[in-house]
C-alpha cells in the first residue's frame, strides 16, 4: 500500500491541521480558545471547523454560559482515527530517503 493513500485531503490545510493537534491532546477546546492557539480570524476559523465537522472528525457543542454563546469542540472517533492515520503517512513520507 501507498504511503500517499493515508494521506487525508481534509487535513491538507494548516488550521485544520492545527484544530486535530490541539483536539487530539485536549478533551474539548472552544472557539476562541481555538482561535488564540491558532492566531486566525473568526471567519477563517469556522470555515475550518465546519469542514471537520462535515467530515464527521470533531463534534460540535453550542451552549450558553451566563448570557454569552459558547461553541465547544471535540474529536470523533473517527476523527481521531482519521489523523492517526494521517500523521503516521506524513511521518513515513518524511522518513522515506
């Protein structure tokens, strides 16, 4: 089997790479702690995470604490899986001499 077959086009993108790395090690993370972490825009950032999600790699919890929204997100499973995989084919990619 290819290395080039693990390779995952939904992690092809660095926020998107930098949300799984974050989720991966974290239980949860909220959107703005996401978006400090990653330094990007609020647009950049959903746009991101809707792709994830859409993917079924991380979850979505929107809820309110006192009166302020407050979106939380996780891996899946099948996220988790996902980037194992993912990094694991990056990893023998870079290796490979």
């Amino acid at each position: 089997m290819s290395i080039i077959t693990n390779i995952n086009k939904v992690f092809d993108h660095r926020i998107r790479l930098g949300i799984m790395s974050v989720l991966m090690v974290n239980e949860y993370a909220d959107f703005n702690t996401l978006k400090e972490l990653l330094d990007v825009t609020d647009g950049n950032l959903a746009s991101h995470a809707k792709a994830l999600e859409k993917a079924e790699y991380i979850s979505v919890e929107k809820q309110f604490i006192g009166r302020k929204p407050n979106t939380r997100y996780a891996t899946t499973k099948l996220g988790r899986s996902e980037f194992k995989k993912h990094i694991e084919a990056l990893e023998k990619l870079i290796n490979k001499q």
